[in-house]
C-alpha cells in the first residue's frame, strides 16, 4: 500500500464479504424453496427472499467496485484520495441505508413499505432488481455522486492511466444508466425497454468496462507485464464490448412488444458477444504466461484467471446457449435463464471483486505484498470450492432448464407449469446441494483471512532471466 | 510501414466505436418508439390498469412469476393469465382463492387481502399485458 | 529488386495498425451474419423478397457502387502518394475520396427519403426490414469512413505526415475499404439477386 | 515514384477498371430481366471477385504472408458458401 487514503477500501471489502454471506444464505433459502415449497411461508415468502439475494449482490459488488475504486484509484493516479474522509462517510450512508432497505423487505411487507416510503409519490418500486423503495433509489443516486466526486477529482487532478479513465468512464455509466430506473410509465413495454437501459447496459456494457480495468490493474501489479501492452488490449478488449453489447440489448426485446426487426438485431449482435469475454481468457493466460516476476500473492493470480475464465464460460457460452431469437422463443423466462445468470454474476463480478480484495488485502492488513502459505492455500480451496459448485449449480439449473423447455414449451403436449417443476425437482435438489457446498467454500473463504495471520508472508521469487 | 499496434489507435477504436454503437441504439429506439402505438395495446391503458400494475409492482410479484419471459421463475408465467385462467372472473377468482398459511409441503401464492376494486384492477392489468402484441409469445397457453 | 521491396514480401501484418484489423474483423462479421441472415430469411418469403427487390433504385445503387469503388481509388493513391513522402498530391486524393463517398451519402440519403415519403420503415415488411437495417448500418459505416477521410486530409495537408510514418493514412485506408468491400457483396445481394 | 509503390499502384488501377466493368456487367444483368438461379449466382460471383480484388491490391493483402493473408479471402468464402447455399435451396432446383 503506497498511500494511506487506500485504506478506505478495507472498510467497503469488509462490508462487501459479509454481505456476500448475506446473500448466499438466502440462495441456500431460495433453493429449499424450490423443493420444499411451504417453507418459512408465509414469514419469509419466496420473493422477499428472491428480492434480498438478488439485491445483496447488487448492493455487495457495489461495495466492491467501490472498494476497488479507492484502493487501485490513489495508486494509478499517483496521489491521495481527494477526501478519504468522504469515502468512509459515504460507506456508513450506504450500509446503513442498505441494511435499512434490507430490514424493511424482511420485516414489513412489501406493498406496508411502500406505502411507508411514499411509493405513490414516484412509483420506482417492484420491478425485477430494482425493488427498492424510492427514497433509497435516491440515496444510491446520493452515494454515487459523492463517490465519482471522489474518484473523479482524484483521477483529474493525478496521473490519468487508461486503468483509471477506463474505470471512471464505467463507474460514470454505472451512475447515468441507473437514472433509468427512476422512468416507470404505466404503459408495461416502455417500462420495459428502459428498465433494460439500467440492468442491460450495466451488466453488458459499464460494469465490464469496471471489470476489465480492475482486471488489467491487478495484471500488471502481478506479472509485471509492460503497462503499455495491457493497457492497449485493454482498450481493445472494451472496444469489442460496447460494440458487440449495445446493440446487444436487442436479445431482450424479442418478446416484450418490441418490433420484430430486434430479433435480427439482438441475434446478430449478442452472437457476437462472447468475443470480448473470449479475448479477454486469451489476454489473461497471456499476460500471466509473459509475466516477468513471480508474485507472491499466487491466490490473487489464480482468481484473476479464473475471472477470465468463468466470465466467458458463464456470460459468453451460457449467454450465447440461448440469445438466438429462435432458440430463446422456447427458453426465454425458463430455468435457462437462471443458470445463465447464475454462471455470469459468479465468473465475472463475483470473481472480478474477489480478485481485487484476494491481490489487495494482504496490504490493507500490513503485509508487504501477499498472506501467509498457510493462508493462500485456503483461499485457492475455497477458489475451487466455490467455483466448481457454481458450474454445477449452472449444470443442474441448464439440466432443469433443457427439461423444462421441453415439457412446458416444447412438446405436442404441453404440460402446466406447475406440473413441470414437479417433474424437473430432482435437478433442483441437486441444485441445492451444490448450493451448500458453495456456501461452505464461503465460509472457507471467510476462514482464510483468520488462518496463518502470524506467520511470515510468501516471499517473492526474482524470474528475471 | 512497419507492423504498429498502438494504443493510441486502440483508444480511438474504443472511443468511436462506443459512440458509433450508442447512437446507432439511439436511432433504433426512436424508431421502436414510433411502432409501439401498434404493438403496447396503450389504447387499452385505463385508470383501472394503471393501478393494477401499481398494485402489480408494490406486492412484488415479479418476485416469483414471469411476465412477458421477465422475472422470476417460481410461479407462472402471467402474460397470458387472461387467457389461461379463464379471463376477468378466473384470475379475480384464483387470486381470491389463495389459503392464508399456504399449502403443506408446496408452493402457494400468498393471501393478498384484495378489495373487489384491486382485484379487478389487476385483472383488468393482466387482460391488457394479454393483449399486447409479443410475436407470438409465449410458444402456447401454458406460458 | 531494392531492399525494401524484399522486406515488403515477408510482411506479416496487413498495412495500418493492428487494431484497425482487429475491428475490420469484427465489423466484417458481423456483416457476415447479416447477410447469411438475408439469405435464410429469404428462403421462407422469396415471392415478397422478390415483389419489393423490384422497387428499389437499382440504377442508383449502380451509381453508389461505382462511387464507393472510385472513392476507394482515390483512397489508394492517397497511400501511394504519401509512400512517396508527397503530401500536397495525397491530401487532394483524400479530399477527392471524401467527394466520392459524401455523392454516395447523397444518392442513398435520396432513396431514403423517397421509401420515407411512402411511408416505408423497417416494420413495413421482412423484405425491407433487411433492406433497411443493412443498408442503413452500412450507410452509418461510410459516414464514419469519411469522417475519418476528412480528419486525414486535413492532418495529410498539414504535412503531419511523411514517407517514413504513415500509419493512420493506412489504418483509415484499411477502414474505408473495408466500407466498400462490405457493399461490394450487399449491393447484388439486396438489389440484384432474385 | 519508386519501383515499390509503381507495382501496386498499377494492379490498384487495373482493379478499378476491372471493378467498374463488372459492375456495368451487373447493371446489365439487372435490367435485361435475366432471371433464374444460374444469373444470381453469376452476380454473386463477379461480387466475390470484386472482393479479393480489393482485399489483395486495395488492402494490400497480396504482399502480406500468413493469417493476414486470407482474411479477406476467408470471409468471401463464409458469405459466399452461405448466400449461395440459401440461394440454391430457394430457388428448388435441389427438389
């Protein structure tokens, strides 16, 4: 750690971890809801927990980014922050109001807590990822601005990297494409087309520009491979992003009123999509292959190549499975899409943060670059844990979705839907179990930052040959 | 001549094409825009609509049904409820229907406690979605 | 044989930054879908695609192709020009590109607004769906192609550039015949082929 | 002008001149009203040589070695092989 404002991103890491924790006990919840359909009904109906799994995420890679942001911000820009002490207020507002966000989906009922924050006034609410209540909408809004504020005077008044410009430029859109969520006309396909500007545009468009700067920073701290090289594929690999993703939201207006035409333009684009994810596997292995030191931090290594990995497998494979508008007129809405969404969270934000904090904890607890042997050993178990439970999560869920398809969609006898997630309930067991093993490489996870605590850190090995 | 990959050119790339691809989606948004009137069944939009899609989002249900293939995959798909359940009077009756502590071992929708005005709203809601035109979709009445 | 030339002959990489091909590639590609979209489609509608093919402006899309091929020309003896370190002849062969693919930004933004006054869009039917959505993108692409022509021009006018270091002549040389090679294949795939 | 640049700027002009004939070709084509399968493909054909052209004198490609080589060429052959294909099941003569 070279400067002390860095410090800020212990907090938001931190705050992230045990949020993530949060959010897998209410999949593990979800999932024996799946097989098990009365239980904890009506005290926790299957929504309100769907609403807190789905929402945590969001809001822990939100902590993440922004951990990311001031940790690797001060060291490209080569200053301290601008106000670190803005960033550790902005973190309470922001996990208070969450937290309070999250109580009131447990505690009250949904439409009592709309009703409590004036839902009619600007109705924003119970639509899918965006359900919280307004007045939280606005505090999110609040945070972003005081955060670009931050890292944005930082960046401006410092050493400006394509790292860092390619991270503003990512966190900016996070902050532009959420405003959509403030547009909820009655008319149901204007609703929709716009809501996919905020969950579209995120997750296919800004946030992997945030994953890929976070990506490239983390390289060249690693492998000591010349700036310059992953700084130009870098730019390469977003390039490819936009093109192919903007365009791309086209494979979500299929079916929603939309003209027909996007069916042509989403297939064609979102085809394409997989290339970036495809180029940045090929990048990473790369760059890792050409490194010229070993670094001690092997873990943070290891994550960084798994992201590469399980991004394409989980956004470009699983993506691609069903984006072709005659496929996806059989699958879309199904189990399909789930493990999709499983697969791509996972392989690209999930990992992408947990890369971050794997190559930059080590400092922020005042080591000189990376945890015990002891330590690292644990956390790539936990890396292996986590990361094969979730391919077969995605294996049983697309399992699930395939028979699904079929039965419901597909067959000369359609069968109801009901019906069929009773014949497909074996998948979902499985589902479940590979949903506990996950949640135990969480807490292995969890686990690796209390083990070897005392003794020394692995030291780096000089390959310069 | 020789062989140069710059990043000054890869910067370009980044930039333009970004551009490029946005207004391009700018220009295909304004024309979905100018087709909606024929496809979003707006002429159908009434008060009554408009709070049953109110009520629609502030009981969560996107929290485990689909509608239109979006949302959660719990519960029935609800763009065609009109049609499958049996219209205005099937949907009213079944939301009605619901048991307060659920059903032993299964799924079951909550007990909503709807007054006959919001239980027509939404019915009316879930006619006017059954209405819009989605390509053909979903593949058949099961949803 | 100079030396030069022997060293040209084992060239590896195409003229222009790397980069450019990597977005000539995608762009390429995604042509390509497209196209092999227009043909599948067609299978299941030929007497519709054939009915509309015939109403379009096939006498102006001759007119376009020679354009296109005319501004790719110039564009060629741009290069060649400032190979030779002469930027006064290259700039005029840029700007005399820039005239071929501005007629060409004419004549189709002519048909457009002849289809527009009857009322056409890309809703009208699946024949001018792909007409539309192809031939629009495309006409996107040459707009950018001679925005890019432009700026060379005017960096080329200002001898920014010489015999030895050229390189965005060539990545914009490389760009623009890219634009041409695309409507090469869709000017006789949307107005001849039937 | 050196000997370099004179022998590819003068294939670049014999493509143009080339390029504009079978262009006027097409035309022709067009508007005789020649119609069937066999006068499709023939356009389709003379586009595909359009393109190599360009791709090797235009592009440049014919003094490259290697990947870079085909690229042009590669892409013809994709779209080419795919339109005529369709092209050919349309038009029923596989029947």
């Amino acid at each position: 750690m070279q400067y002390k404002s860095q410090a800020v991103a212990k907090l938001y890491f931190i705050a992230a971890i045990g949020l993530f924790v949060g959010q897998i006990l209410f999949g593990v919840i979800l999932g024996l809801q799946y097989v098990i359909g009365d239980f904890l009904f009506p005290e926790i109906p299957f929504n309100v927990a769907r609403m807190v799994h789905t929402n945590l995420l969001i809001v822990w890679l939100l902590f993440g980014f922004m951990g990311a942001a001031y940790y690797l911000v001060p060291e490209e820009a080569e200053r301290e922050l601008v106000s670190p002490g803005l960033a550790v207020l902005m973190f309470w507002v922001f996990l208070i109001a969450g937290a309070l966000t999250i109580l009131g989906y447990l505690l009250v009922p949904y439409s009592g807590l709309a009703q409590m924050t004036g839902n009619d006034l600007l109705p924003t609410m119970g639509r899918e990822f965006l359900e919280q209540p307004t007045i939280t909408k606005i505090g999110i809004v609040v945070v972003a601005l005081a955060f670009l504020y931050n890292i944005g005077m930082t960046i401006l008044s410092g050493r400006k990297t394509v790292v860092n410009l390619v991270l503003l430029i990512g966190l900016v859109g996070l902050a532009v494409f959420f405003l959509f969520s403030f547009y909820n006309p009655d008319n149901l396909v204007k609703d929709k087309y716009y809501w996919w500007w905020v969950v579209h545009l995120w997750v296919e468009g800004v946030w992997e520009l945030i994953l890929g700067s976070i990506l490239a920073f983390v390289l060249i701290k690693t492998t000591g491979v010349d700036r310059e090289v992953i700084e130009k594929w870098l730019y390469v690999i977003i390039a490819m992003t936009l093109i192919t993703g903007i365009i791309g939201t086209g494979h979500h207006y299929y079916w929603i009123g939309t003209p027909d035409y996007w069916q042509w333009w989403g297939s064609v684009f979102s085809a394409m999509e997989p290339i970036p994810f495809f180029m940045m596997t090929v990048f990473a292995f790369n760059m890792v292959n050409r490194r010229r030191r070993n670094h001690p931090n092997k873990a943070a290594v290891l994550w960084a190549l798994g992201t590469a990995v399980m991004a394409f497998l989980g956004a470009g494979v699983w993506g691609f499975l069903h984006t072709l508008a005659p496929v996806n007129y059989y699958t879309h809405g199904t189990q399909i899409t789930a493990a999709h969404g499983h697969m791509a969270f996972y392989g690209a934000y999930v990992m992408i943060v947990l890369t971050m904090i794997s190559y930059a904890m080590p400092m922020l607890r005042g080591r000189k670059a990376a945890s015990s042997n002891r330590s690292q050993v644990l956390e790539m178990w936990s890396f292996w844990l986590m990361t094969v439970s979730m391919v077969f999560i995605t294996l049983f869920l697309t399992g699930a979705g395939i028979l699904q398809t079929y039965l419901q969609r597909y067959s000369d006898t359609p069968l109801p839907f009901m019906v069929v997630q009773e014949k497909i309930e074996l998948f979902y067991w499985m589902r479940e179990v590979a949903g506990v093993v996950f949640l135990i490489g969480l807490l292995v996870y969890i686990a690796s930052f209390f083990v070897g605590t005392k003794e020394p850190e692995v030291v780096l090995e000089q390959t310069d040959a | 001549m020789s062989q140069a990959f710059t990043k000054a050119m890869a910067r370009n790339i980044f930039y333009g094409g970004s551009v490029f691809f946005f207004l391009l989606f700018l220009a295909l948004t304004f024309d979905s825009e100018a087709t909606f009137p024929e496809r979003d069944n707006r002429q159908n939009i009434t008060e009554s609509v408009a709070m049953g899609k109110r009520l629609w989002e502030e009981n969560n249900c996107i929290g485990c049904h689909t509608l239109l293939g979006e949302g959660a995959y719990f519960a029935p798909e609800l763009g065609n409820a009109y049609k499958r359940l049996g219209g205005r009077e099937g949907i009213m009756a079944f939301i009605m229907s619901r048991p307060k502590d659920g059903v032993p071992g299964r799924r079951s929708m909550p007990q909503f406690n709807f007054t006959q005005e919001e239980l027509e709203a939404l019915a009316d809601f879930l006619k006017y979605v059954s209405e819009i035109n989605t390509a053909d979709w979903p593949p058949n009445i099961q949803g | 044989m100079s030396d030069k030339l022997v060293a040209a002959q084992v060239r590896h990489y195409p003229p222009g930054d790397l980069a450019v091909w990597i977005l000539i590639m995608a762009e390429l590609l995604v042509f390509a879908l497209f196209f092999a979209a227009y043909g599948f489609t067609r299978m299941g509608h030929v007497a519709l695609f054939n009915q509309y093919q015939a109403t379009l402006d096939r006498t102006a899309a001759v007119a376009n192709t020679l354009a296109l091929i005319t501004a790719s020309y110039f564009v060629v003896r741009a290069v060649a020009a400032i190979r030779e370190g002469n930027s006064r002849h290259s700039a005029r062969w840029l700007w005399a590109g820039v005239g071929m693919g501005v007629l060409f930004l004419f004549i189709k933004g002519g048909e457009y607004a002849e289809h527009l006054s009857h009322g056409i869009n890309l809703s009208t039917n699946t024949f001018y769906m792909f007409y539309l959505s192809l031939t629009f993108f495309h006409f996107m692409h040459v707009i950018v192609g001679v925005i890019v022509l432009v700026i060379l021009a005017v960096k080329v006018g200002q001898g920014r550039y010489s015999a030895a270091e050229h390189a965005d002549v060539e990545s914009g040389a490389s760009y623009w015949h890219m634009v041409d090679l695309v409507w090469l294949i869709l000017f006789p795939l949307v107005y001849v082929m039937h | 002008m050196d000997s370099q640049t004179r022998a590819w700027l003068r294939p670049c002009t014999w493509t143009w001149l080339v390029m504009v004939c079978l262009t006027l070709v097409t035309w022709l084509l067009g508007v005789s009203g020649a119609q069937g399968l066999w006068v499709a493909l023939l356009v389709l054909g003379f586009a595909l040589l359009k393109g190599q052209l360009v791709g090797d004198w235009f592009m440049g490609l014919h003094g490259v070695s290697g990947f870079w080589r085909w690229v042009v060429s590669l892409w013809l052959l994709l779209v080419g092989s795919l339109v005529s294909i369709a092209f050919v099941i349309s038009s029923g003569v596989l029947n």
